[in-house]
C-alpha cells in the first residue's frame, strides 16, 4: 500500500513535456509503475507509442537507463541486460541492487514480443514485464492485436456492414503468463493507481520474472474524450470486463470487487469503437457474446479465487 | 601448442580463450557444435561467461544487443537461417555500433533448403553495419575471431567471422593453439564507450530519431566504417607482433608477374591455390587474390593490386539474383570504375549450397582468364 503523500514526494523517472496525446493511459501507467520503484532501476521498451512519445531525439522523458532495440525485442533484449548484470555483479564489478523493468504494448507482448517474453520467462530472467494494454497496435494508427476486444472497431477489424468489428475474443495473458510458473502476476488497470503501484512493489519483490498486465484507455483508439481516461479505465474494472487479481505464489486474489456488477454496455457506450454495435443488426448479438464472455471468465476467477485464494 | 580441431572446435576453442562476458546463443547447422562445445567449457567453469541458451536467433541478437549495451564483451554463433533471423537486429547492433563478435559457419539460404556451404547469408548481411571476415583455413578461422574481438572494440563496430559450413567447420585440420593467457592478455578487459547500466549517468539507448538527426547518426556509422581499415590493419599487425602470425587485408598468391588472377574469399582458396601452382609449373602466369575483409572493403587496395594485372576473375559463392552479377564482383567492379588500367573482369558464380569446388574447377576457371574468356556474363561454374 503507498499513500498519495508518499509517492507525491517521490522524483518523477518519467518527466513531463513528453509526446503523448492528452488523456494517454499508458504514459500514466509508465510514470505510475516508476515511482512505485524504492530501487535503482534499468528500463527496456519495445517499438510502439510509448518509444515514440518519450524518446524522440535528442529529448528523453526518462530519468532512468533506458533502452530500446526493436519492437519484439523488449523481454529479449531485457535478457541480455539483465544477464549484462548477474555477469557484472558476479565479477564484483558492481555493486548496486539493481530491479528491470520491461515494457511492451499489447502488439509487443500478446503477439509479436510473445516468443521473446516466453522463452525470457522460461529461462528465469530476473525482471518485471509491464505490458501496457490499450487494446490494439495504436502507433501504427489502432490495428487489431490479440488483445483487441470482440466486437471493437479497429483499422483492420473494421466496423462493416457486413462484419461489425473483431469477431473474436481476446487473448487471455494473465493465464498464459501464469502458466509458466511466475511467482507474481497482476492485473490492473490506471485508474486504480494504488493496486498499480503495489502491485509494481510485489512484483519487484517477488523471486524470478514477474508480469503484470495493465489495461491502458487510449482516447485516440477508443474514440473517447482525453478527459475521461480515468472513468473509462473505472469501468472497465466494475464491468469486470478487465477483472482485477494477482497471482501471488501460487493464490488468486481478486483485488477490486465492484460493489455493483455493472452491464458491460456501460464501458462500452462511451466508446466510439464500440458505438456500431448499437446500431449494426448483429451488433444486439454481440454485446450479448461479449457480457456472457466476461460472466464467464469473472465466474472462473471467482472460483479460482475461492479455491485457490 | 598444436592441435588438431575441426572449425567449430576451433571457433568454440577460440571463444574460451576469449572468455567473453555473455554469450547468447541458438544452435543451427552447421555452427552448432560451436555453441554445444562452449557450453561445456561454461558448465565446467573453464570460463566465467555467462551463457544464455535463448529461443531463437532473433532473441540472441537481441539479447547480445542488451548485453553488450550494458557492457559487457559479447558473442554468439550461428549461420544461414539464424543469422538470415537475426537480420533486423543485426541493423540495430550496427546502428549502437556495438562491438559484438559472431563466428558464423557459413551456410547458404533456404529455399530450397540446404544446410552446405556458400556465403549468401553473410553477404545477404552486407550492409548491416557489421565487419566481416572470411577465412580460408580453420586456423585462419581461430586467429580472425580472436583479432575480431579486438577490431570490433577499436572500431566499435560489430564484426562476422565466416569460416565455410562443413568444409571448414567440420574438417579437423591442424592448429597451432595460442597460449590461452596470453590471448587474455593480449585482448585485455572490455572498456566501453559507454554503459547502459551505469546508474550515475543515466542514458538512453535507441532513441526514435526523425529527418532531423538519423542521418547525422548514421553519416556517423559510415565514418566509422570508412575509418575502420586502417585501424583492422593495426590489430593485425599488432597480432603478428605478439603472436607471430601475419595477416593482410587481401593475401596475393603467386602474383608477382601475374596476368591474369582470381579473386575470392573463404575456403575454396585452398583449391586456388593448388590451381595456381599447377598452371605455374606450366609456365601460365596466373596467381590469386584472396580478399580476407570484405566490410570494411577494402577498395583502395583492390583498385591498387587489380590494375596490375591484364584479367581478373572474380568468384562469388552466391548470387544477387540481380540478372546481373554476383555481390563481390559488383563490389570488386565498383572498386575498379575510373582506374587507369582496369582489368578485364570476368563474374563466376561456384559452389552454391556446397556444391563441390575442386582444383580442376578452380584451374578451367585461371585457363579462361589467361585466354581473356569472355562468352557470357557471368559463368555458372559446375552448375549441372
Ligand atoms: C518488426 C516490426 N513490425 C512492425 C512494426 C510496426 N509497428 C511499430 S509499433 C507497432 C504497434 C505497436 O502496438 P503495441 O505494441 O500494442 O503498442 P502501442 O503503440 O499500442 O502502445 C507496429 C505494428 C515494427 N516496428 N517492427
């Protein structure tokens, strides 16, 4: 648990004067993850808006070492560094604790970073993996990812006519990650800044590779106002569409039970990529789909939760 | 001390010597034994690497990448298909001019697949940003990847060290190994230009750059390729010095009154060499060039030792599939445009995914010269 007092009087890793659109959930969650750090940290990041936004030369918004290679690269390249480090440590050429952090987009991670973070996990690189979700390759202008919900409109899942936007279901990470034995996964999402910066500090804590999953809104994918980033990222949570848990050796923890379950159509109304399914004559069909989806998983994490809580 | 090793036995007896910090590394045909065999010297602590046994090439080079941004003296190995996946990266560890150091047994490139020797794939790498350096002999093989971790670090530039698939990487030859300390002395500890892990100084590796600044940055890569020779050619000296034995850039063989002349790299120069002598015996005044560096070319030197003589056959172990020519002869013609003197330049394509290259083959190819041959663009050499 952090308090508000405490992380307010901490210095800004990720600084101000970056390049994100206003209302950008991922640049919250990036300055949100690195004040949640007590240690020195290294960074890696993956191709994607976040590289785009804080790193164009010769401007920097990182406070903190930092590389970026390519855009499936982030777990790998996280591999070299940190191994750079057991070698260094080893050798007693450094001295310093030092924790990693990789970054990835929902394209760098779910899908074309997939490999390199499995096989960097298997091999039991020492670092923690934030995948920062917003649901689509957003800085190649919102294409579909894996991550990308049914029924979402995205450039290369349009909202048709005929075919009313994704026609399947996202990827479930959080399981697939979990499946490789990690001893900490956590999924959060901005607006609940103090699960997010504890769930940073557990997973930095944890032994071995960790992961945590946050779902980031991004106003210019999701066609939303920037102002409501914050809200939107809220209902994701009590529609329990984006259910938020960790996985903590070995126990489920639901962490945000919504005191009322709300009806998916109250994340998806605000939406524009979402706004066909109320019009289009298969759209009824779909949000139907999408709710029991999400009953579905909520039901299983419940139950997870009861047995293995 | 002498030994008898194979390619790869050598390159992975060479990487103990070295005792670099990290290597990550994926097993291909016919490089493989290189990363089997250093993984033994690391789980029997003759080394202090430490060895990661990533997922794929792709991986490798990207963690060799993070590796050597934080500091650390790095290496990996492979061929063909890996290295043909490391492609992406291997721009990327040009662009950080980072001096990472990859012994490759060369292997031509899928489709059709074959796992054989010819130099498509380093030479599909060309303007990646790497060194690269092609051996004739196992032992030529060993000394090139011990100089290269030296070149790579004065240049800071990453270097390829080729030696042929099978015929040079599973061939035991005899070498005469270097006194392991001395290598280590020789080469000395890792001192980067700069640490991504320095904690005192944070830095940003691999920014995005626009119209603005990439070019400057990477006007700044070419200089340090263009730069790079003479520097290659200090290492050599200096390894001649400590460890008595000599390199160049290009080897002449039997050039001195030569007219006409083959050009070529890797390990079919032995089969050159022998045609060379048979001609001589002969009275035919033919001689060879062996082109040992090929980035940074050596242009000014090719110009140089080319113009003296009346023909020159340039062979390429691959194709640009160009309707033209093959790489090096494109290279070895653009070294040759304006000079006083140009030779006849004659294109032979040979020994494509291993297809054999005998000394007969190599002695037709000097006898077409000598006759000044010219009747097709480029010959197919053994080609059925
Ligand atoms: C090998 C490769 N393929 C494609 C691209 C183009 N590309 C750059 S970023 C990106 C999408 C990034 O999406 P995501 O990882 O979800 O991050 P976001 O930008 O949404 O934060 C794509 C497709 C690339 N840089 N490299």
């Amino acid at each position: 648990m952090a308090s508000l007092k405490q992380l307010c009087k901490k210095p800004e890793l990720f600084s101000k004067g970056h390049r994100a659109c206003a209302g950008c959930g991922e640049s919250l969650a990036v300055r949100q993850v690195l004040l949640a750090a007590d240690q020195p940290i290294v960074t890696v990041m993956p191709t994607g808006c976040l590289e785009i936004f804080s790193s164009i030369y010769p401007h920097s918004a990182w406070q903190v070492p930092m590389i970026h290679t390519a855009f499936e690269t982030s777990a790998s390249t996280a591999s070299g560094v940190e191994t750079a480090y057991r070698f260094h440590k080893k050798m007693g050429r450094m001295k310093e604790d030092v924790k990693f952090i990789a970054f990835g987009g929902d394209g760098g991670t779910y899908d074309i970073g997939f490999q390199a973070l499995s096989g960097a996990v298997e091999r039991r690189h020492k670092f923690l993996y934030v995948c920062t979700d917003n649901e689509g390759y957003m800085n190649t202008g919102i294409q579909r990812s894996s991550a990308t919900p049914m029924g979402a409109h995205t450039t290369t899942s349009p909202a048709g006519t005929k075919i009313p936007g994704k026609k399947q279901h996202r990827k479930d990470i959080m399981e697939i990650m979990i499946a490789h034995d990690l001893a900490y996964a956590g999924q959060t999402t901005v607006a609940l800044w103090n699960d997010l910066v504890t769930k940073v500090q557990k997973a930095l804590a944890a032994d071995g590779p960790t992961f945590l999953n946050v779902l980031v809104p991004c106003p210019l994918g999701w066609q939303y106002p920037g102002d409501r980033t914050i809200e939107v990222s809220r209902l994701a949570a009590d529609t329990c569409f984006w259910p938020v848990y960790e996985f903590d050796n070995g126990r489920y923890k639901i962490n945000h039970l919504p005191k009322e379950k709300l009806a998916v159509e109250e994340f998806l109304k605000p939406q524009g990529r979402f706004r066909h399914l109320f019009t289009h004559p298969e759209g009824k069909d779909v949000i139907a789909e999408i709710q029991r989806h999400i009953d579905a998983k909520w039901a299983l994490l419940q139950k997870k939760a009861e047995v293995l809580g | 001390m002498i030994l008898a090793k194979t390619g790869n036995e050598a390159m992975a007896y060479a990487m103990k010597q070295i005792n670099p910090d990290v290597v990550a590394a994926y097993p291909i045909t016919p490089s493989t034994e290189i990363v089997q065999i250093f993984s033994n010297y690391v789980h029997d602590g003759l080394v202090d690497t430490e060895f990661v046994a990533v997922e794929s090439e792709h991986s490798a080079m990207a963690a060799c990448i993070g590796s050597a941004a934080s500091g650390c003296r790095t290496m990996t190995a492979t061929a063909s298909q890996g290295l043909a996946l490391m492609h992406e990266m291997l721009f990327i560890a040009g662009g950080l001019r980072l001096p990472i150091v990859v012994p490759i047994a060369s292997r031509s490139l899928s489709s059709p697949l074959n796992i054989h020797a010819d130099h498509s794939d380093s030479l599909a790498s060309r303007d990646s940003g790497w060194m690269q350096f092609f051996c004739e002999t196992v032992e030529e093989g060993y000394d090139s990847l011990i100089m290269a971790v030296k070149m790579a670090e004065k240049c800071s530039l990453p270097a390829i060290v080729s030696i042929d698939g099978f015929i040079l990487s599973h061939c035991m030859e005899r070498i005469e190994a270097l006194d392991e300390q001395k290598v280590r002395d020789w080469l000395g500890p890792y001192k980067p230009n700069w640490n991504l892990l320095d904690l005192d100084r944070p830095i940003l590796v691999g920014p995005a750059t626009l119209q603005d600044y990439y070019y400057e940055f990477k006007r700044s890569q070419i200089e340090g390729m263009r730069t790079a020779l003479p520097k290659v050619q200090e290492v050599m000296a200096d390894f001649e010095k400590t460890f008595g034995r000599g390199y160049g850039v290009l080897e002449e063989y039997r050039c001195e009154d030569a007219e006409a002349v083959a050009l070529l790299m890797g390990s079919a120069s032995g089969d050159m060499r022998q045609a060379v002598d048979r001609l001589r015996e002969q009275g035919g005044k033919v001689g060879m060039v062996k082109l040992r560096v090929f980035r940074p070319l050596p242009h000014e030197l090719l110009r140089k030792t080319l113009t003296r003589f009346k023909t020159v056959a340039v062979l390429d172990r691959a194709d640009s599939v160009n309707s033209f020519v093959g790489p090096l002869y494109n290279e070895v013609a653009a070294s040759l445009y304006g000079a006083e003197n140009q030779p006849e330049l004659l294109s032979y394509v040979f020994g494509l995914g291993g297809k054999e290259f005998s000394p007969d083959d190599a002695a037709r190819i000097l006898e077409g010269a000598l006759a000044g041959r010219k009747d097709e663009t480029v010959t197919y050499v053994g080609v059925r």
